[in-house]
C-alpha cells in the first residue's frame, strides 16, 4: 500500500515512503483484537512485535476464513481498447503488462486481498489469452468465472447474460482502473442507503486557460474572471448493483452508466458514491505509459 501510494503521488524518495512509525500490537494478542482494531484502521495486516518491537508475525486477514466476503466482482474485459492503438492490437487491454503483472491481474489482487474471492470476468476481444492465463483462478487464490460476449455488448450489456442468482450486491468494475478504494466503504454505503445502484464519482478540477467576461443583456461589461478553476464530477467505472436490477439490462449493447438513467427514469433508487482514494484510468496509452514509466 505505501509503495502504491508512493507511485501514484509521484514520490521516489525512500525516506518518505518508509512509515517510521507503524502500527502494531504485541505478539500473543487475541485473533478477536487483532480483527476488532484492523476494522477499525480499516487495514488488511497486522504486524506482531514483541517487547522490543522486534517484528514476530504478520496476522493477515486475507488468510482468515471468516473475512472472505460473500459479494461477487465482475470485471468488464471485453472491450476492444481501440483508444490503445497498436498496444492492443494483439492482445486485450486489461492483459497490457503494469510492471510485471497483467492489469487485470492488478485488480484481482486489489480486491482479494480485501477479502473479495468470487470474480466473473467478462471476456470478448481475444477472450482466450485471458482465459488461458487465469483459468479458474487457483493460483491466485481466487474462484473465477467467465462472461463471453459473441458480439459487442457495450460496457454493461454482457450482464444480461448473467445466469446465477446472486444473493448479495454485486460489484462491477472497469477492467483498466487501477485504484486503492477501500471496497467495503461503498458497500456499506449502499446498504445503508438502500440503493438499488450506486456509482463512483471523483472530483476533478480543470483550471479554463482564459478569462471568463460577464455582461448583461445592453452589453455592458460586468466582470471578468482570470483563468477560473472548473470542478466537475467523473463516472469512475466502478459500481455497487442489487441483483435485481440486472432485469432492467437489455440482451443487446448498452453502456453501464445507461442503467442509471433508466433507474431514474422507472424510479429505481440510485446514489453516487464520492471516492477520494488514488485511481488512475489506463484506458489512454499516455495514462499506461505514465504509470509504467514510474514502475521502472
């Protein structure tokens, strides 16, 4: 996590990665403990030390059976990454390699080590190189199903062809997002405003390189605002949905964020959540590239 976060903020300096600090507990603290503060700090990992600080285990809640989360995640991989250029020209985009691992495999990591294992991974350009390399998912200590689309489905039309009951939220989320969200966050938030779908938005900030003029109706000069900062709002692809809003998408192409406007439209409850945490969108070469470059 602090290696993640130093590259995302650009900061290479070991001095500044390296936590000085860090939180631990002693060695032969009971496993309810262990578990009540890691909810607590919203942490994975919890380093034992003796009395003089001398590091004796790491308590883990990736291997603790009870942590493992009852939600489905379904990654979008099917797309044909055309924005890509030649990098995708023979192989998908969430395959691209982010340092040494695939992007895809990036994201199954993220969210099994938060005790999310059951994956389906909808497949469709070159569906067999993704297929081939994950498998059912053993190696990475996951349970993976696949989706294939046989035409273009658009970026959410292939969960219609979803034919398992799911008893519990599902989570969908964009197969070229690299993100450090803490999961749950959104889930609790969901339940707790009995959503049927929720979103996850960003602010971003875009500074207009002119002044702005203001003047009434006679044309009249009002005011002019030098180079204003424009703050908006971003679909970032990842999304919380009930089972049974799945009825609503139709066996055809359709885009996810289509299912928030027909949610509106027949007075489905839908929510947005906002996510400060580090996301970056690699659906851009440049954005590839940039975060490639930092991993070298």
């Amino acid at each position: 996590g602090d290696l993640r976060r130093a590259l995302l903020n650009d900061n290479f300096s070991l001095k500044r990665i390296i936590n000085y600090d860090p939180i631990t507990m002693p060695y032969g603290s009971s496993q309810d403990k262990i578990l009540k503060k890691l909810k607590t700090i919203y942490r994975n990992n919890m380093p034992l030390v003796d009395k003089n600080n001398k590091l004796v285990e790491v308590v883990s809640l990736e291997n603790i059976n009870f942590n493992v989360k009852p939600n489905w995640v379904c990654i979008m991989a099917g797309g044909l990454g055309k924005r890509m250029g030649e990098l995708t020209k023979a192989i998908p985009k969430p395959m691209l390699t982010l340092g040494t691992k695939p992007i895809l495999e990036h994201i199954i990591n993220h969210f099994s080590s938060q005790g999310f294992k059951k994956f389906l991974i909808s497949t469709g350009y070159k569906a067999s190189i993704i297929k081939d390399f994950f498998k059912n998912g053993k190696e990475w200590g996951v349970h993976i199903e696949y989706i294939t689309e046989k035409e273009r489905m658009g970026t959410g039309g292939s969960l219609s062809l979803l034919n398992k009951k799911f008893d519990n939220p599902i989570i969908i989320a964009n197969g070229d997002i690299i993100t450090s969200l803490n999961v749950q966050k959104v889930i609790n938030f969901h339940k707790k405003e009995n959503a049927h779908a929720t979103m996850c938005i960003r602010k971003k900030t875009f500074t207009i390189p002119f002044g702005l003029v203001d003047f009434d109706k006679k044309n009249n000069f009002k005011s002019i605002n030098e180079k204003p900062n424009l703050e908006y709002y971003i679909n970032c692809g990842i999304y919380i949905l009930n089972p049974e809003i799945l009825k609503i998408v139709p066996k055809s192409h359709f885009d996810l964020p289509l299912l928030f406007s027909k949610s509106k439209k027949n007075k489905i409850k839908s929510k947005v959540f906002e996510i400060t945490d580090k996301w970056v969108d690699l659906g851009y070469p440049q954005e590839y590239h940039k975060l490639n470059d930092k991993l070298d």
